[in-house]
C-alpha cells in the first residue's frame, strides 16, 4: 500500500499526464507564474488573450444527466494542482443518484482540496480568489474567472456568484461547510474549454445540451398567493382555463396566449423532466409547487412608531414560515442585543389577504422602553421547518426620548407683562403638561398645555389634539434690567423639562418720554412729545404745571412710527399733542411735564421748556416811493393772537390818511410765520397830490385781542419837489 507522500507524488504525476493530454489538442502558452501581494504564487497567464471578454456567466444548473469530467475543468483542476502541489482534488464528477442538483453530475464542476485549518494553505486560497476576481488592465472586473468560465465558486460557508457579481460573497448555508475543499461550478462554454482564455476567442453563453436557460423556479413569497389561487387546478392539452395557462406559461419563459397547445405541453414536459417529476404534460398540484416552490426560510416585516404608548417605543409587524401553520417567534434586537422575543400570532386580516392559506394570526405587536437616544431596532424571523437561516425581516432608527416635545411658537414682552403660546406633550404621559414661564431661571407664572393645536394631534396622533396653551406671565415684581424669558416644559416620569425656547429683554418700571416742542400759535401754546409708562399697556398719563399753576392732564396715546421703532415692546401709541391757552401777561413763561407713575420704579424726573409770549402786533415799514405829488406806502404786520389780517394806519404829517387791511400775499412772510400764513402784507397809494417840500409818513400796528397800544411800525420822511 502506498504511504501518503507516495500517493501525492502519484497525483503529480497523473496530473502532468492529463495536462499533456489536453495539450495535444489545444495547448496554451502561459507567461511565467506570477507572485500575489501575500508573497503567494498564482498560475500563470496566457499570451494570447484577446482585447474583448466574455459576459459574466448567468445560472445555468444542472438538469441532464453526463457524469464525465469536462475538458475545460480537467484543464483549470490541473493548472490549480500544478501550481500548488500540497493541495489534491476532491473530484470533478458525480454520480447521478448522489445528492440533490449540481454541476458534479455533468462534469463541469471541480472541489479543490483545501482545509480552513492549514494556514499556507488558506493563504493560497486567497491568492487563487483574488487572483481570479481581480480586474485586468482596461478594468474589467473579475477578468480571469470569466475567461475561464467560471459560474460561482464556494469556500468556507461562502458562495461568489457571476449572476450576482454586484453582491460580492455572500453567506452560504447549504449541507456542506466548504471548509475542506473550494467548489468551482463552471458554465458550459468553460467546460467545454472554449473560452479566451484556452482559445484566444470571446465565447459566447452556452446553455447547454437544452439550447437554453433551464428554468429554476425560486421560492418566493408571492408563490403561495399563486398556489392558494390555481394550485388545485389540473391543466393539459385542451384546458380552456386561460388565466391559469398563462400563469404557467410565464413561468415556463413562454408565449403566454392562454393556449395549452402542443408547445406548452413540450414545455411543460420539458420542466417536469428537469425537476425529476411526472413527465407526462399534465400540470397538476406537484407542478403547480414545483413551478411556484413555497419559501422554506420565513419572511415578514418590521413595522415602528416611537410614540405608539407612552413612555415606550411601540414595535409592530408581521412574519410567516410557510413550512408551518403555526404563528412562528421573532427575535427583536435593540442595538445589537436580544431584547424580546414575541410570537406573531396577532390577527393581521391584510396580509392574509396577500399570502392566503397561512392564517390571520401573523402579527406581532410590543413596546420597548428605551433610553433617550437613537437607537438600532431589528428584527429577525425564527425559522421552523426546512429552511436554515432566520432572517432579518428589518430594522428601523428611532429617536427616543423621555423629556416633553413642544415649542414656543410666541415668546414676547409687552407692558407689564410676558406673552407666551405654543404646545407641549410628554412622551411619557397622556397628562396634561405645564409649562412655567420663567425670568433668569425662576417661575413667574404656570399655564396648562390643554388647548386645542389640531396639528400637534395630526402628527402625534396617540396623544391628540389638546395640547396648547397661551397666557401671560405678571412683570411687576421683575426688577429693571437686562433679564432671561423662557418657556419650559415641565417633565413628567423620565426625563427632564424641557426649554420651548428663550428671549432675552430689558425691564423697566419708571415712566419715560420726551417734551418736544412748546410753541406760541394763533389758537394757543402747542405742546408735543410722548410719553410711556412700562408697566402698563395703555397711555400713559402726563400731568404740568405752566409757570407752576397746574394744566389739565394729557393722554399719551397718539400714534407716533418713530417710537414704535425705537421701543417696540410699548408700541407706537404713545404721542401727545395739546394747546393749552395763552397766559394773558406778556413775557417769559414755563411749562413743566411729568409722567405719571403707575407700577413700581422711581416717579419721572419733569421736563421743563420755556416761551415768551406777547400780543402786541408787530411788522415792517418796508418802502415809501414819491411820484407826482402822491406817495405808496408798502409792509407787514401781524398780530400773534390771529391768524386773521388786522388794521394798520398811515398817517402823514401827523394826519390819519388810511386805515389800510395788511392782507396781502406775502410769501416771504408765510415762510418765515408759517403759522400765520402769508397774507398779512399791506400797500397804500395816496389819492391826493402833497405839497411840495417835506413829509413824515408813519405807519402803526393796530392791536386785536389782548394786549395794550397799536405799535409804529416806523416813520419815514419823503421830500416833493
């Protein structure tokens, strides 16, 4: 008997052998072996390779039956043992009988012997697989695999798939580990050897002895809509049930016209013999399940809302294993760990309704508390019966929190007081949240969120619509300066208060304002200014003195823009204007104003301003022109108790000549009185001629209203030849 090191010398041998063999038909010349990044060596490469590539190789399975080894995986068995003589074959073929479906039994499938647990030679493994799924030179990817024809290869309960190339290796759990051995599954044109890499040709897919892409049925959830609506039904030749021929007929890759006709009976037979069934052309409930196999791993949903309940995190969904009638457990991890382990055995009528013959009771509902936080909840499906993963059927991010939810939609000072309105509710509660409205961190007032605020009830439906609230916070007792409002939201169980947001204000109890004008008017003395008390929303009230003799108190609450600006919290209804009478003695007179305080604060300091008052008429003597013995007399005059024109009188030579109305327009003299107007000019042109010689012309103001005298304006001396 040959001991072990023998017996590898013996494969060696063989393989060079059968290498030799393959060489007298189509021998490739390779370029020297290359070295991988671990320092591990890799076969060589052909020099032949063209510049196109073939397709990534679709699923082609299995389905005649031709246990002789391929050219093609004879060919890549012994360039893998060459190069690594401390690995052996596992065996290219297989017998028909042995096991389920696989390329084994077709030749076209070759186990390389390997094991996880030697390390040099885990080591080659990888430079093997990476060596074949590397990208070449123009970036194609996974360039020597499909040039060799490679349809998936397995290691270590890991499966890379060329029909699924975009999801890289994926989980493998089928009956065996792959731990001792690598699986190379090949498609037909890399069996045969045709490929570029053995040809220096591009390949085209071969489909195999059927000239096409057998039909693999997969087991999917929405097969057992499709077996509760037609599986009992037997259709053959001759069937006129249409909607169930073309269901078939679809599944089969062909015409779907609804004609059970000698083509969908080939098909169908065709289908039966790949799967080992019945190949008499009937469909019939063993067809209806092989065309549309039930999913033996369980599948559902998961469903969350973080404020189901209060003070918990409300999970919700549904899950289903076809292989039993029974609610089946799911396993809810938080963060990564095992949390809960529900049955969905809730009544879910909806998806029955979508998998029919699995029952109502597929639903699982719970709450989880949680920590404030974000926070990973998944779910996985217990599998029952045949399958042998428990998949994920979900995860979702929520946000937890205990403290209460609102805002401050209003947050504003005004006389005397704070204005807040907004919403709030607790997560952890149904009560009715307060809300304290505070100054620099202390309460000044509490107010009940329990208003209605339709659009909190529309997002947050669990805990409805009441959950408004406004009012207003007493400033009286809040010393002036510069001070911190805030509305916070007052925690229930878990959690903290919660600020609905902050203003920042200046307090001020002592009334303020400004004396504007005091000015002497036809009417009276006009007084002007405004006037705010702080702690009140109204007018304020100013109070005088003129020349220390009390005036009637004036409301300021005249609508003055540029007060509004400069304090907007009091408003701009804060002006006063009055006219107060004329004193009747002529010369200086005071007027003093104070605003009246109301709330707390030191009383306003007065404001004082000062006018001088006369009423005796007063003008000009402007021009006096001589002309043929007759003279013309031209001025102004005015008196400051009216508006109207008053009298003036010429006289000449100590005579009264006229008693002339100062009337005329002067615009000069409206500008500069623009209270009075213009028209207080006057013009006398004498009708009779002087003598000659020399003549005083004088003219006097005439008085009206108070006051004493008519006031020469001026005389002027004037000599007629």
């Amino acid at each position: 008997m040959p001991t072990f090191a023998s017996a590898r010398r013996l494969r060696r041998v063989a393989g060079a052998q059968a290498l030799l063999t393959v060489c007298v038909t189509s021998c490739v010349m390779l370029t020297g072996g290359a070295v991988s990044a671990a320092g591990v060596p890799v076969p060589g490469t052909p020099t032949t390779l063209p510049a196109g590539i073939e397709a990534l190789q679709p699923y082609v399975g299995q389905n005649t039956c031709d246990p002789v080894a391929k050219p093609g995986v004879r060919a890549f068995s012994t360039l893998l043992l060459n190069t690594y003589t401390d690995t052996t074959s596992l065996g290219i073929v297989r017998d028909c009988g042995i096991g389920g479906q696989s390329e084994h039994k077709e030749g076209r499938a070759f186990d390389w012997g390997v094991s996880v647990t030697n390390a040099h030679q885990v080591a080659e493994v990888n430079a093997v697989l990476s060596w074949l799924l590397a990208p070449d030179a123009k970036g194609d990817k996974a360039a020597r695999l499909r040039r060799l024809g490679i349809m998936y290869m397995i290691w270590n309960r890991q499966i890379w798939k060329s029909y699924q190339a975009d999801k890289g290796w994926q989980a493998y759990v089928g009956e065996s580990a792959h731990t001792d051995h690598v699986h190379f599954s090949f498609g037909w044109n890399g069996a045969k050897q045709v490929t570029s890499w053995w040809s220096g040709k591009v390949a085209p897919i071969d489909y195999g002895p059927s000239g096409r892409l057998p039909i693999t049925p997969e087991r999917l959830p929405a097969n057992l809509l499709v077996l509760a609506t037609y599986g009992a039904r037997v259709l053959q030749q001759g069937s006129t049930d249409q909607a169930a021929i073309k269901v078939v007929q679809r599944a089969l890759a062909i015409t779907a016209d609804g004609d059970f006709g000698p083509n969908t009976a080939l098909a169908v037979t065709d289908f039966q013999t790949t799967q080992k069934i019945s190949a008499d052309g009937v469909v019939d409930n063993n067809d209806w399940l092989a065309l549309f196999p039930k999913p033996h791993v369980p599948f559902g949903l998961l469903e969350t809302s973080t404020f189901g309940i209060p003070g918990t995190v409300s999970v919700r969904g549904w899950a289903i294993d076809a292989d039993t009638p029974d609610p089946i457990r799911v396993h809810l991890y938080v963060d990564g760990s095992l949390t809960t382990a529900p049955i969905a055995g809730g009544s879910r009528h909806d998806i029955e309704m979508a998998y029919p013959g699995m029952g109502p009771e597929l639903g699982f509902s719970t709450a989880l508390t949680l920590a404030d936080g974000t926070h990973s909840v998944c779910a996985y499906a217990i599998n029952v019966g045949l399958g042998t993963s428990n998949p994920s059927i979900g995860c979702k991010t929520v946000s937890v929190r205990h403290s209460p939810l609102g805002h401050a939609d209003t947050l504003r000072l005004a006389p005397g007081s704070l204005i807040s309105s907004g919403w709030a509710f607790d997560p952890d509660s149904a009560a009715v949240v307060h809300v304290a409205l505070t100054v620099d961190g202390h309460a000044l007032s509490t107010l009940s969120a329990s208003g209605a605020r339709p659009v909190v009830g529309l997002r947050h439906p669990t805990y409805g619509n009441d959950r408004g609230y406004a009012g207003t916070a007493d400033l009286a007792a809040v010393p002036a300066g510069s001070h911190a409002f805030c509305a916070l939201a007052i925690n229930v169980d878990a959690g903290a208060n919660t600020s609905l947001g902050c203003t920042t204000g200046i307090i001020r109890h002592s009334p303020f304002g400004s004396f504007d004008s005091l000015t002497r008017t036809p009417d009276g003395l006009a007084v002007k200014g405004w006037a705010i008390e702080p702690d009140v929303a109204g007018p304020a009230t100013v109070t005088g003195t003129l020349d220390g003799v009390a005036v009637p108190a004036l409301q300021a609450g005249l609508d003055r823009a540029d007060i509004g600006r400069l304090h907007p919290v009091d408003g701009a209804a804060h002006g006063f204007s009055a006219v107060l009478p004329i004193p009747t003695k002529e010369g200086s007179h005071t007027l003093c104003l104070t605003v009246a305080n109301v709330g707390t604060g030191p009383a306003a300091k007065a404001l004082c301003r000062s006018v001088v008052v006369t009423h005796k008429p007063f003008g000009a003597f402007d021009t006096l022109r001589a002309n043929r013995g007759q003279v013309t007399v031209q001025g102004w005059a005015l008196d400051p108790d009216t508006k109207a024109p008053i009298s003036v009188h010429v006289r000449i030579d100590g005579t009264l000549v006229a008693k002339s109305a100062a009337g005329v327009l002067r615009s000069d003299i409206g500008r500069i009185f623009p209270l009075y107007g213009p028209g207080h000019g006057f013009l006398y042109a004498s009708t009779a001629a002087l003598a000659k010689g020399s003549h005083n012309v004088c003219v006097y103001a005439i008085n009206t209203g108070a006051g004493t005298g008519n006031p020469l304006l001026a005389c002027r001396q004037v000599t007629l030849p």
